[in-house]
C-alpha cells in the first residue's frame, strides 16, 4: 500500500469517529481551516484601515507643526509628539501585517496541500478498484488472440493481392521486344529517299556562277593588258 493511501486509508474506515470529532472541535469553537483564512483577511483588512488613519494623522500633525513653527513653539511640539507616538503606532502595525500575511499564506498553503493530498488518495482507490476489475491472464488471451487476427489479416490481404494467370519470364520478354524495336528500325531506315549521286543544285548553280565570274575577270585583265599596250 503507497504512503499517499496510508494517509486516508482511515478516513473511509473511521467516517463515524470523524464526526463526531468534528462536532467535538466546533462545540469547543475550533474553527475550520478555512474560517482561520477568513478571519486572517479580516484582520488585514481593518490593520490596513487602521495604517490609512495614521497615515493621515501623521500628515495632519506634521502640517499642524510647520503652521505654528516658532511663533507658537509649545503647539508644534506637542503636535510632533503625537506624530511621533502615530508612527510608532504604524511600526507596530506593520509588523503586526507581515506576521499575520506569513501565517495566513502558510495556512493557505496547507489546506491547498492537504486538498491535493486527499483527490491524490481518492484517486489511487479509484483506480486500485479499476485494476482489481482486471484479469491480467485474460488481457494476455485478448493481445494474443488480437495477433492472431492479425496474422490472418495479413495473410488474406497476400492472398487477394497475389496476380492471376500464368507467369513469364522477364527476360524473355525484353528479348522480344529488343527484336521489334530493331524490326521497326530497319522498316524506317527502307522508307527515307536514297541520296542523289551528282552535285545538288544548289552546288552547280554556285559552281555555274563562279565559272562565269571567273570568265569575266579573264575579259577584263585581256583588256587592261591591250590599253597599255
């Protein structure tokens, strides 16, 4: 059994005691844990009021003081005193606040501490009595039988995926088809034009022009040789 079981472990089993203590404490004026934090905030509250009032006094004596000053000498003193006497007052106050805000944070802190510590508890029993419900035998059958239909799944899955008919040979069919591709070549290579044995015509034209410029040069030449002459 966990520590966080042992700790509320009598509180279902002793559910009777437990009131009749509870009625014990309120007869006794026990105030719950929640009422001391009500009563902790009402507490800061009116000190907080209380420190405000001082306050006030504080800045009423030190004006009264600064308006008589010199001229009424036996006044300002007086009003300084009972400044003095207020701040002592708000001294007290303030340390009277933090004491009181340190035990409130920490009770605070404890009943959110203990709430967690008891739906902690709740929680383990709620499930202890899920896992009792459970046969760890039979969750041993379910996964095996879970991976038995698996299997099966799987095999069908083969099964109905497997081609129909015969099978070839791959390599066979590549060999065939290297031949048609060769066929087919050899059919386009009989069908292109079969290439002229002379000059194209366009050779012999150009060969045509160039014979005849060179005939006219050669004119040419014979007749710059005649002029001088």
């Amino acid at each position: 059994m966990s520590k966080i079981s042992k700790m509320f472990t009598g509180s279902s089993s002793k559910s009777s005691s437990s009131s009749s203590s509870k009625s014990k404490h309120r007869s006794r004026g026990e105030p719950s844990s929640r009422e001391a934090i009500h009563k902790l905030r009402e507490t800061e509250a009116m000190l907080t009021k209380k420190q405000e009032y001082l306050e006030r006094k504080i800045d009423e004596e030190i004006a009264i003081a600064k308006k008589n000053g010199t001229r009424n000498k036996r006044a300002a003193l007086q009003a300084l005193k009972r400044k003095k006497r207020y701040e002592q007052q708000l001294t007290q106050i303030d340390g009277t606040l933090s004491t009181i805000e340190f035990q409130r944070e920490a009770l605070e802190n404890t009943t959110m501490n203990t709430e967690v510590l008891m739906n902690m508890g709740y929680a383990a029993k709620a499930m202890k009595k899920v896992h009792q419900k459970i046969d760890m035998d039979k969750i041993d059958t379910l996964m095996d039988d879970i991976q038995e239909q698996q299997d099966l799944s799987r095999e069908i899955n083969d099964a109905i995926s497997r081609p129909f008919g015969d099978e070839f040979d791959e390599d066979e069919l590549l060999a065939e088809l290297a031949e048609l591709e060769m066929e087919e070549g050899s059919k386009r290579m009989a069908k292109l034009p079969s290439v002229p044995s002379g000059r194209l015509p366009s050779e012999r034209s150009r060969h045509r022009t160039h014979s005849k410029k060179r005939v006219e040069d050669d004119a040419d030449m014979k007749r710059l040789a005649s002029w001088a002459v």
